[in-house]
C-alpha cells in the first residue's frame, strides 16, 4: 500500500498521500515541525520519514532512535511547502481523536436506550477488539441500560444476551457457540473462576468503573455465576451498584402508614423484624436502608451475609462460607459472644437458623432477617412450620414487612383511559377495602386509570425504574396472644384489618391511584 516509487516528493504528491495516523504519532507535531522531519507510514518494520532535509545532523539523530527500537528507515524528501503541507495531517489527526474521545465520552455516559444501540454498535465491531475489551465494554454498558442481571443462555441456535430492566428480560443480541467461548474464558479469568472446569457451577466476582451522567467515575461490583448447560455454560451476572441502595426509608416507597410502622419499630431496642418477598424484590435494598438509618455509632451492628454484597461504614460485616463450614449457626453463636446491640441475619432457611434469631432477639437484642413467603402474614405459619415455637415466637416477633416490585410508569408518555367493566369493579372493590380499614384516609380518583403508552425516553416500555409493593403486618399484643394460642392465618387477618393492615394489592391500587403504576402491573406481580 506504501510503496513509492520515488524519494523525492513533490506538493502534489504530498497532498494525494494518505498517512498513517498512528504511526504520525511518533512524532510529536512540535517537534516535527522544528527540525522538519516526520513518521508518515510503516511496513513491516520499517518506518517511512519525510524531511526537508534542512536540518540533517537531526535527521540522522531520528533514524538512530528508530534503530535502537529495531525499526528501519526510510526517507522521503520533499519542499518546505510539500513539508507544510504534510503537518496539515496534525490538525487531520486532532480531529480524528477529538471525535474519538467525544465518542468515547458519549459511550461512557449512555443510559438506557443509548447505552443499548452502543451494545448492538459494539458487536457488530467485536472482530476488531481484544475479546477481554470487548466484554467488559460490553458488561459496562449493559450496566448502564439500567439492568439489574445480564445474562449469557445457551440455545440451540447460539448463545443469547439478554438484560433484565426493570424485572424483564429483554433480548438484545445473539453470538454463536464458537464465537462466545473466547469471552467465556475471559470471563472466567476476570472473575477468578478456573477456565478449565464447566462441569460444575462457579461463582466469582471483579469490578469495572462506570461514568454516571455527571461525569463521575464510580467503581461497580459484579458477582457473576457460571452454569453447565446442555450446549454450553449458562453465565449470570449482576450488578452490584451502590447507589442503587438508598438511605431514606421515603426513597424505598415506605409512606404514611408503612412509614409510621416502620419507624417506630425501628425505635425499639429488642425483637425480631422479618423482611420477606420472593427472590428480586429488593429486600437487601431495605435491609441496607435500615442499617444505615440504625448505623449512628451508638450501637454495635453485627451482620452475617450470604454474600457481603456491598461494604457499609461502621458495622462489622462478616461472610458466610459454607465450604468452610461457617454457616449461619456458627456465626450466630460467635455473635452472641462480640456483645452486639443490633444483628442482622441476611436469611433465615433452616429451623436451627429461625431458632438461634428467635433466642436472639429474646436475649436483648435487635434482629433483621428475610424469609421467602407470599405475603406477611404468611411468614408466622412459616417459621411455625420450620419448628419455632408459638411461645418464643410470639414475645420475639415485631414486624414483618412484605414486598414486592412493580414498573414505574414513564412520566414522558404516561396517559389515562376509562376501565373496562371489570377493572372497574376490581379497583372499587379494593378501594371499599381499604377504606373500611382505615376510615380516616382520603382516597381522591377522577374515574380513569393510568395507562402505559411507550416512548423514545422509556424505549417504548412504558415504564422506567420500579417501586416497592409493601404490607407492614406489626405483631400487636392481640396478635401475639393469637399466636401462643394457634389461631388461623385468617383470624389473625381479620385482627390486624381492625388496626388498618392493608395488603400489598391495596397499596398497589394507592400507588395506581397516584398515577404510579398500573393495573396490569399489579395484577401481574401480586
């Protein structure tokens, strides 16, 4: 491509050349332009230099540094006019690098959607990128599409990536087998997982730095689990951003009643709060928030965690490591013995593990854990079934907050429509419900439900972002007594409808009200 037939070049040939900008690089413009002498192309190992040759003690110093780099040389000559005219190529490659950067920029700080269409702009240049830059260029801008979990699932076909915004799998793009193994391993290797073994699952972690639009560089941590599958190893990841987690219980949906309850539980200094919901609901978002709330440095918080997924200030953190046999058990009675005021279990999943937070939380102590039920009230029965008994449960048990998540409706496109018959009764009826709960609380609706439309803003979703469905069932004294004497579910129910309890369908149906979520969206997550 570089062969010139002649050393001697004339203006016009100077003009019709097109230089290699990485290799004009060498040459600093200042320099060049000093002693007139610049790098212009390369082949092979020998470096092409054009020169007026007006200063030639320094072009004799340049072929030297070249050669104690073990490149070649070669000189063309041409006039101080050619010679102006090739420094031109400077301001040609300044521009290509202000285009670059501002592109890179752009790709550091894309959210949502733009982050998205630089996913698909990415992988159609992979071939062009080491394969460890092209993947975890790829894990930051999935991360910046808001997503929670990116996911790597093997077919038939290839292998698919798929990222889950907003509670949703959305399908993005699709490699084939061959052309994934390579970004496999790199991923392995990143994570410190052995790149030799796909027969058994692994779990490993690293960090990125992500950009926020602000322009500030935040560091984010991945845990990331690999999978056998039957065509290849499915991969999972997911993003553990600490601004995610909030600090204010108003930021997490917790309003009016839930609020109250809440707080004033919080303000006690022994018992038991249960955190329940199904995996997702972002019950360590809650649980981050209470420690940091309770976290003043007046008090000794101690966590057990499975796994620590984020480092908090002033509380001993410690790592549950059953290869190790450390199990909640162990770790439980090692707490007891660091004279802690405030313990968090991260789950409660066997009988020993419900019986050791109980005892706890009866011994002068304040308790959070998580369980897995559907709802809150169900959580008694739960721990019942696990072999708690119904008298060190009863005096244990504070509260039990149950939760899930629903899209947010986009602001941008958002819209209301007249129900159908039959929303319209499911939303009346549920309004008579909380109404004859709480007597006192006005409920202000115009007839119309709000609707979901799509957008640019939203990539035609109709939703961004998610809050909480949440029940707080507080363990009154009458529920307590309910408890030691084994009434129903349904009776306990009945009871706490006399102090207000609202369900999380009706808090869903507050928020609809509020123009929030929608009916769809809680029907299909309650």
């Amino acid at each position: 491509m570089w062969t010139l037939e002649k050393s001697i070049l004339e203006l016009q040939d100077i003009q019709a050349l097109i230089p290699d900008f990485v290799q004009l690089k060498i040459m600093p413009k200042a320099t060049a332009e000093k002693i007139q002498v610049l790098v212009f192309a390369k082949e092979k190992n020998k470096l092409k230099l054009l020169t007026t040759n007006n200063f030639p003690e320094q072009v004799q110093k340049v072929v030297k540094m070249l050669e104690d780099k073990n490149f070649l040389s070669e000189i063309f000559y041409t006039s101080v006019e050619g010679f102006t005219a090739a420094l031109s190529w400077y301001d040609q490659l300044q521009a290509q690098e202000d285009t670059a950067t501002e592109a890179m920029k752009k790709q550091k700080q894309a959210e949502w959607t733009g982050a998205i269409s630089m996913i698909k702009s990415l992988f159609e240049k992979r071939d062009t990128m080491e394969p460890g830059d092209f993947i975890m260029e790829i894990v930051r801008l999935a991360f910046q599409t808001w997503a929670s979990d990116l996911h790597f699932q093997p077919q038939e076909s290839g292998v698919v990536m798929r990222l889950r915004i907003d509670g949703v799998l959305q399908e993005i793009l699709e490699f084939t087998h061959e052309d994934f193994l390579k970004y496999l391993q790199k991923m392995k290797f990143i994570a410190g997982t052995k790149m030799n073994i796909d027969y058994i699952p692994q779990d490993g972690r690293f960090a990125f730095q992500s950009v926020n639009r602000n322009g500030e560089t935040k560091q984010v941590d991945v845990r990331i689990n690999f999978m056998p599958g039957i065509w290849s190893e499915s991969t999972v990841i997911r993003f553990l951003d600490p601004g995610k987690w909030f600090s204010s219980f108003e930021d997490i949906w917790f309003k009016g009643r839930t609020y109250d309850i809440l707080k004033k539980n919080l303000e006690k200094n022994v018992g038991i709060t249960i955190i329940t919901g199904p995996t997702g609901s972002w019950k360590t978002t809650t649980l981050y928030s209470i420690l940091h709330t309770l976290n003043t440095g007046e008090d000794k918080i101690i966590t057990l965690e499975d796994p620590v997924e984020y480092q908090l200030a002033g509380i001993q953190q410690s790592q549950i490591n059953y290869t190790k046999w450390y199990d909640f058990e162990l770790g439980l009675k090692a707490i007891l013995r660091h004279d802690p005021d405030i313990i968090l279990v991260w789950e409660t999943r066997t009988s020993e593990t419900a019986d050791a937070s109980i005892n706890a939380a009866l011994t002068g102590h304040l308790v959070f854990t998580t369980l897995h039920t559907n709802s809150a009230i169900e959580s008694i029965t739960r721990l019942l079934n696990m072999g708690v008994k119904p008298y060190m449960l009863a005096p244990a048990l504070n509260l039990i907050v149950a939760q899930r998540l629903v899209r947010k409706l986009c602001p941008h496109c958002a819209t209301k429509r007249d129900p159908q018959y039959g929303e319209k009764v499911e939303v009346e009826e549920t309004i008579k419900k909380i109404t004859d709960a709480n007597p006192n609380m006005k409920l202000e609706r115009d007839g119309k439900i709000p609707q979901s439309v799509g957008c640019d803003k939203c990539n035609g979703n109709g939703y961004v972002w998610r809050i909480w469905l949440i029940e707080t069932f507080e363990i009154t004294d009458d529920i307590k007594t309910m408890i030691i004497d084994g009434a129903s579910t349904l009776m306990m129910y009945s009871k706490a409808r006399e102090t207000g309890y609202l369900t999380m369908k009706e808090d869903g149906i507050l928020k609809l009200l509020d123009g929030i979520t929608t009916l769809e969206e809680i029907r299909r997550v309650v």
